[in-house]
C-alpha cells in the first residue's frame, strides 16, 4: 500500500528530521509518523538519521598528542602575551581606519597633483613665476603680479636704470627686484627675495646662498640664483602650500599603510 | 580582586550544592586556581584535556592544529579564570575551547589554501579491538573517512552543532550556550546539518546499515 517513490520528492524531509531531534508538537508527530508509513524513501531516511548519528558519536580520535598542563613559564609568558595582544587587538581594529587613509591620501594626492598640472604656472615649479611680494611699482611698466610668467623680454625694466644699477640675470631666470620708482629711491625690496634685497641696496657682497657674486665691483649687483635655490626659485606661496598639502596627504596614506599592515604582524604574532 | 573573593565565595558554596561530584572538585579546583595555585589548574586540566581534545579534534580534524587548540584553549581558561560564575566546569571549557576553534575555522575560512591534512591521511587507525575481524576493521575504517569527510564538508557552524549535540551529548539549550546562539539558531543548524549529512551520504548509505 505504499505510494509510488515519484511522490517522495513533495514530502518535507525537514520534518523528518526535526523529528528525528525531538523538535516536533504532536500535531506534527502525527504528520511525519504519517509521512514514513505511507513512503519507504522518508522512512529510510529516518533511518538513516540514526545511523549517521551513532556513527558520528562513534568517530574514533587520535591519541592526545600531548600533555596540556601549564608550567610556570607559559603563565609568565602568558602575561606578557595578554598585553602585546591587547595592543595589537587594538590596532588590528584599525584595518578599516587604516583603509580609509590609505584612500583619502591617495585621492588627495591625485588631486593635488591634477591641480598642479593644470592651474596657470603651477607645474614649473617656480620657473618663469614671479614671485613677487612688494606691490607693482609706481611707474607702472612692470605687469609683475604673482603668479604670473613673465617673458624675459620684460625682464630689463626701465625703472631700474633710474637707480644707476645693473640688474642682470642669468640663465633667463627673471629678476625678483620690484622697479624702483622714478624718483631714484631704492624700491622697497621684501626680505624674502635676498638676491633682490642685496640689488636694491646696492650691496656688492652676495653670499652664496643668494645665488651671487661676491665682491662684484662698481656697484653692479649680479642676481644669479641657481635653480631651486635663492630668489628666482622659490616657489610662489600657492604652490609652497600644494606641497604642503601633497606631503599631508601622503604621509596619511603611509600611515593608513601602516595600520593595514599591523593587524598581520599582529595574526603573526598571536599565531606564534 | 573584590570580584574574584566574590566568585572564590560562590564557588566554594557551590562545591557543597553540586550533585556530581566530578562537579563539586571541578568547582574546588577552579576555587583554588583563582587563588593563583597553578597546580590545582593543572588538575583541572589533566580531567578535562582527553575530552577537550575529543571534541576538538572533530571540529578541527587536524591532530596537531586541534592540539594547539586546545591549548590556547587551556591558556584562554586560565587568563579568565575570575570570569567563570559558576555551573558546569566542564560546560565552561568546552564554551572557550569551540570558541578558538571557530577562530581558527574563521581564519581557515579567509586562507582557504590550507587544507586538513588528515583528511588525506589514512595512516591512523583506532587500535584493533579484541574480537579482531578484518572485514569489520575495514567497514568501520572506511565509514569513518567517508563520515568525517563529509562532516568536515558541512559548514563550520553546522558541524560544530552537531558534533556537541551527538557526540558530546549536550541539549540544545546548553549548546546555545556554548556557542552564544538562540536555541533556535541551534536546532535549525543541526536540522539541516544532518539533512545535507544524509544527502552527502546517501551513495554510500550501505556503510552505515546492519
């Protein structure tokens, strides 16, 4: 009288099995009950069941390896395990910390730099940028302003002249000097621009860090910075503070680096 | 140092009230052990490590991986020796001993290149019995591999459900203790765990008749 097994496969087979675990009320007994006297495929299954589970119980296991008591030492050292273990739980829960940084810094250095590439004069790093800090002078022949390349033709002012000095760069570098103005007084040089300050006055001894030469005689001032150093190098204040910005943003990806790295040193540790 | 006379107090009033006596010297030695007398945790120790390991091993079936278990799991107990309010010392360690072997299923889990090595490994067999029977030898050999093979194929949460309600014998309810679960989460892990045992056996369902 049992039902042929095509039916099997519509029958709850988790019913068995929760009945198999005692986790059945009576309504469902009956229905299971029910369920295996009507088909051998779920009554085999109970079965089954039992079977699996004594031998599961009867799993035989290896001789224990070894003794597990503790000795004094493995207290000791567990002491000084449980607070290198609690540091680096800490950090090992700064992964997701360390990720963020690791992203925000290399985005800000893209985009840093993408700013760099693309905004007027920020790529030259201070090349053919006049970095000028006094205001525009009175004669108004220079178009010096900051940020603004300057082309060597313009660099040979006329105020200069008034002043009876001789302004000469070298390599194409411009001339820091703001213009004096046409009464012959000396032009208010920021003290920014050595190279500048040391025409202006007419001294005649520039130390080499201005980039000039010492003892030039007659007065004459020689403003010759050499690249990425004294006046003419420096980079104008906008880009002084990209930089600074570029350097924060990577040292925070080297510090998101870091904290992605010690949860591993940490694993390590533990597992030795 | 308050919470630990607090509970060396309960303790102590529990070693008369336990009816297992294998309980009430548990409950003594762990009093004694909070004390900071290793000596009485290393007694704790030699009842419970041939059981720990048993249960272990079923969960981590690598002999020398389930012996490091079951150490951390040792070194666990002692760490948190104060944390321990009471009830079933041997309950206790095997809650701190499933829990590291789930941290190593987890790590397993993550670096899944490493596999269980014994499972290959056929070179270990129980002793022979008395009655020797090769046949017999062969059959329970064989349903062994085959069974712990596919135990070790259920998901992790799952096998150690079943292992502690099977072959440890607890009730769901201790179980759900054990693991931090619901009774619920409990009998749905071991239900369907056996349900994907059965179907993962069934080609060789004639090993496990007669």
């Amino acid at each position: 009288m049992q039902r042929p097994a095509a039916t099997h496969s519509t029958h709850d087979e988790l019913l068995l099995v929760r009945l198999y675990g005692g986790d059945v009320d009576e309504r469902e007994r009956s229905s299971a009950l029910d369920q295996m006297a009507s088909c051998e495929q779920c009554a085999d299954l109970f079965a089954d069941l039992g079977a699996i589970s004594a031998a599961t119980a009867a799993l035989p296991v290896p001789p224990r390896p070894r003794d597990f008591t503790l000795t004094e030492a493995d207290v000791a050292h567990l002491g000084r395990r449980h607070i290198g273990r609690g540091i680096f739980d800490w950090l090992g829960r700064t992964r997701a910390l360390g990720g963020s940084m690791v992203a925000a810094g290399v985005i800000g250095v893209v985009l840093i730099g993408a700013i760099s590439a693309f905004a007027p004069g920020g790529s030259g790093g201070g090349q053919g940028t006049l970095a000028v800090a006094g205001p525009a002078n009175a004669a108004g022949t220079s178009d010096t302003q900051y940020g603004v390349p300057v082309p060597a033709a313009d660099q040979t002012n006329p105020g200069r002249k008034s002043t009876g000095e001789t302004a000469t760069t070298l390599s194409g570098v411009p001339s820091t000097v703001p213009t004096s103005p046409a009464d012959g007084t000396s032009p208010k040089v920021p003290s920014s621009t050595p190279g500048a300050q040391a025409i202006a006055s007419g001294d005649t001894a520039l130390g080499p860090e201005t980039g000039g030469l010492a003892g030039a005689p007659g007065g004459v001032s020689i403003a010759a910075p050499t690249p990425g150093s004294g006046a003419a190098g420096r980079p104008a204040p906008e880009q002084d503070s990209r930089n600074v910005a570029l350097l924060a943003f990577a040292g925070l990806a080297f510090l998101g680096v870091l904290l992605l790295a010690l949860p591993r040193f940490a694993a390590r540790r533990a597992r030795r | 140092m308050a919470d630990e006379r607090v509970v060396t107090d309960a303790q102590k009033a529990e070693v008369g009230r336990a009816a297992d006596p294998g309980q009430g010297i548990d409950i003594a030695l762990v009093s004694q052990a909070v004390g900071g007398e290793l000596a009485a945790f290393n007694r704790l120790v030699e009842r419970h490590q041939d059981h720990l390991f048993g249960l272990v091993y079923r969960l981590v079936p690598d002999r020398d991986q389930a012996a490091d278990v079951v150490q951390e799991a040792f070194l666990s107990a002692y760490r948190n020796l104060g944390s321990f309010r009471g009830g079933s010392v041997k309950s206790w360690l095997s809650r701190i001993a499933v829990n590291a072997a789930m941290d190593l299923q987890r790590a397993r889990k993550r670096r899944p290149s490493q596999p269980y090595p014994e499972f290959e490994d056929e070179s270990w067999q129980p002793p022979a019995p008395e009655d020797f029977e090769p046949e017999h030898t062969a059959l329970a050999g064989e349903r062994s591999r085959v069974l712990a093979a596919a135990l070790a194929a259920l998901p992790f949460d799952q096998r150690n459900c079943i292992v502690l309600f099977d072959v440890d014998g607890y009730d769901y309810g201790e179980i759900a203790r054990i693991m931090g679960i619901s009774i619920g989460t409990v009998k749905s892990r071991i239900h369907r765990g056996r349900l994907a045992l059965r179907r993962a056996l069934e080609p060789v369902r004639e090993l496990f008749r007669g």
